[in-house]
C-alpha cells in the first residue's frame, strides 16, 4: 500500500495519478476511499501549480535573513527596525535594477537550463 500511494503522490500529470488510484482501489478499496477524500492538488504532483517558485528554500531564506540582523538585533526596537526596512528597501532596489537588465522573459539561469536540456532532444521518446 505504502508503495502504491507514494507513486501516486509522485504522478506528475493527472492521468498517471487516476492509473496508480485504480490500483490502489484493487488492493484496498477503504484506503481507495478515505485517499479520495484529499483533494488532489494537496497531496500530488500532478496538480501543483509551478508558477511561483523559487531556488531559495524557506530554511535558508530565514537564516540568511538573520544572518543580516545580528547587529540590529542588539538595538532598541524602534532602531532595530529602521535598520531592517532600511536593510530590505535597499534589497529591493539592487533587484529591481538587476531585474531590469534581463532582456526577455526568460531569467539568465533557466536560459541556459534550456539550451543544456535541448541538447538532449534527440534522445527523447514519445510514449
């Protein structure tokens, strides 16, 4: 059971996931039932939405976050957080001026991400 669902969860399109809930159904139709009671786009690939992601995890997001306030951390509140927002506008402008020289709509990274996976076009299969 423990196999069949972690290969549903994993399906990365709708039609993979309904094939391995089939199965699922044949060995155990309670566990068939109480899996359809989640909603799909909870608990599977194949419904999570790709737009908004990021290279960063969430972890190291918030320690590299405070990594940066040590010092303000050690001030009076009111100072503390001027030094912070002061910290963030000036983020936010570095990136908006980084972000203005991209040209197109295409980040540099995932670019080349692009160009390396077209080389291997002539190696994939329709099924």
């Amino acid at each position: 059971m423990k196999l069949l669902m972690w290969k549903a969860a994993k399906a990365s399109y709708p039609q993979a996931w309904e094939r391995e809930m089939k199965e699922i159904k044949k060995v155990n139709l309670e566990a068939y039932k109480y899996l359809m009671k989640i909603p799909p786009r909870h608990s599977t690939r194949a419904w999570f939405k790709p737009n908004p992601q990021c290279d960063t995890l969430l972890n190291n997001m918030s320690e590299a976050f405070n990594s940066v306030i040590v010092v303000p951390r050690q001030k009076p509140i009111v100072s503390m957080m001027e030094d912070i927002r002061v910290y963030l506008m000036e983020r936010w402008y570095k990136n908006r001026e980084k972000s203005a020289l991209y040209e197109g709509g295409i980040l540099p990274k995932n670019k080349k991400k692009i160009a390396k996976l077209t080389g291997y076009r002539n190696q994939w299969l329709a099924r």
